[in-house]
C-alpha cells in the first residue's frame, strides 16, 4: 500500500511556502530549509520539478535573457536574410528560433544559442519585439487549417473554427 503524502492545512499555507522558495535566489540556505522540507513532503515529483524549473528560470535564465537586447545581441531573421542562397541549408530551426548578433543588425552567420532554454525566452522576446513575420503568420494558417481539416466531431462548433475565423478577420498589416 502507497502512502500518501500529507496535504497542507490551507492553500494559502501553500502558497507562503511556495512563494518563499521561488524568491529566494539559493534553493539551499537557511532561509528556505523549512520551506523545502515542507514542499517535499507535500508535492509529488513532477511537482517538485516544475517547482524548481520555475526557479531556475526565475533566478538564472530570465536575469539573462533580459540583460540582451534585440537585434543587437540577438534577434530574429529578417526576409532578406531568409532571401539569400545560404538559406536553403540553414536548419529550419535557425529560420524560426532567435539567432546570435555579431553586431547591430548583424546576426551570426552559422551559431545558435546553446541552452534551449535560452532559445525559447530570447525567441518569446524575439516575436514580442519585432512582430510575427508575414511567412510566420501563413505558415501559421495553414497549420490552423490542416488542423481543422483532420478534427473530428461534428462540424457544429469545433474549436479550430472559432480560431480560423477569427483569425480570417483580421487584415495583415505589413
């Protein structure tokens, strides 16, 4: 027989707990001793990972991925970039995900960030900065629309739809 383990008393006492351990800056100091021992004896493993995912993030890859600027320490491919011979060997990784700058308005010829983590805060800043690109937002349509194509249930009210018209209403700016 699994024991289960003990819920707290409230979730508000959760979430003093939680909000200790995500804010410290060390996850092992005097400070946030009560606070882990607690979380462990409360949280299942998945959990415990998310927990410690988000304060990884919180503490190391946000500070970051923040302290760069776009377009200047990286940024996203621009049209006349994804235009040039090289393009048809560049990985489609690089095509989507934020590159590297050399310089302002310069990105790498070749490298990518390392850590995936990384990747996917600077590429979120990336799109947040400089807008979806007009191949990013068809190629989006389309895979909206295959996706309804395949859905199954009746064709009444699926969810797909509701995004593909209102997606079709809105005019492309640029």
């Amino acid at each position: 027989m699994v024991e289960k383990p003990p819920s707290p008393q409230s979730l508000a006492e959760f979430e003093a707990h939680t909000t200790v351990f995500l804010t410290s800056p060390a996850k092992e100091c005097e400070a946030t001793k009560d606070e882990v021992s607690f979380l462990n004896s409360c949280v299942p493993a998945n959990g415990l990972k998310l927990l410690n995912l988000a304060h990884d993030w919180l503490h190391r890859l946000l500070p970051h991925v923040l302290s760069k600027i776009d377009r200047v320490g990286f940024g996203l491919l621009q049209a006349a970039d994804l235009a040039a011979p090289q393009a048809e060997h560049m990985p489609f990784s690089r095509k989507v995900m934020s590159v590297p700058f050399v310089a302002k308005d310069v990105p790498s010829r070749s490298s990518e960030f390392a850590h995936p983590d990384v990747v996917i805060g600077l590429s979120i800043l990336a799109y947040r900065y400089e807008g979806l690109r007009l191949g990013d937002m068809s190629g989006l349509l389309t895979q909206l629309k295959q996706d309804f194509a395949r859905q199954a249930g009746p064709k009444g009210a699926p969810t797909s739809r509701q995004v593909v018209s209102t997606l079709a209403s809105f005019e492309c700016t640029r």
